[in-house]
C-alpha cells in the first residue's frame, strides 16, 4: 500500500530519512528509535517502533511487565508492550493528513518515544545494553602477591 506522500514530506521536513530500496516504509531520525510506519487505509497509519530489552527484563518478568504498565500510565499516544526480545511500542494516527495535527502527534511520538522513557529510572535498568561478562577463567586465577598493585 502506498503511504501518503504529504506524510513523507513531513516526515523529511522533521528530520527523519526514509530507507532507501525498502518494501516497508521505514524512516530513522538520529537520537530517535527506527519508526516501521504500517497504512491500514486511506486515512490510517501505524506508527511502530522497538528498542530491544536487556538480560534485567527477561530474567525479571513482572518487574519488567510493571516497568511497562508504568509507562502506559503516563504515554501521550504511544502504547508499550512486551515483545519476544523487546519493548515495542505503537500509535495510531487517524483522519486525513492535516499539516498541524500530525505535526503535533509526530511531536506527542517523539515524547513518548524518548523523553518519557528518559524520565523512567527503570529503564535504564531493563533497556541498556548488557554488561559484557567478565571471563570466568579470569576470575578463578590464584592471587599472587608478587602481581598486587
């Protein structure tokens, strides 16, 4: 299906770059996660984006599902879930394109996609990356007085 192109425009005008040679429409702002952007019909598109969850999330489900309710208490547009390997996250936009309307929920997106999970102490916690592991053998080594700083 072919996405509107006053919503390309508008989306260029705000910084963001379509993936070239793509089937999907796929469009990447810098600072920004990837937005996957899915036209239902004539008058409705799908925002979706995902930002991958850490070892902390899967290995503490309930405090991860909590860390995500939370969110959705607090969302202007977007709606956060638990997905296989990430926290997803999606918006509607309904209604023909109106230059100021979706100027202001592209805004409300960028809130909720950046700002509110900024202000989420959890997330830190349960979207970082991972630590890189310490090499075990490393750990096992004799302690030797000689090689003490």
């Amino acid at each position: 299906m072919k996405i509107n192109q006053n919503i390309k425009t508008h989306l260029e005008y705000m910084g963001y770059a379509m993936v070239p040679d793509s089937d999907a429409f796929i469009f990447m702002k810098p600072g920004l996660p990837t937005i996957f952007i899915e036209q239902l019909s004539e008058n409705r598109i799908v925002l979706n984006a995902r930002y991958p969850y850490n070892s902390n999330a899967s290995n503490n489900e309930l405090g991860f599902l909590n860390y995500v309710n939370s969110l959705n208490t607090k969302t202007y547009i977007a709606t956060f879930l638990k997905v296989r390997d990430s926290l997803a996250f999606c918006a509607m936009y309904t209604g023909l394109y109106s230059r100021i309307e979706f100027g202001q929920f592209i805004q409300a997106w960028e809130h909720d996609s950046t700002t509110l999970l900024d202000k989420e102490p959890e997330t830190t916690f349960f979207i970082m990356e991972d630590c890189p592991r310490i090499d075990s053998d490393l750990m096992n080594l004799a302690v030797d007085k000689r090689f003490l700083a």
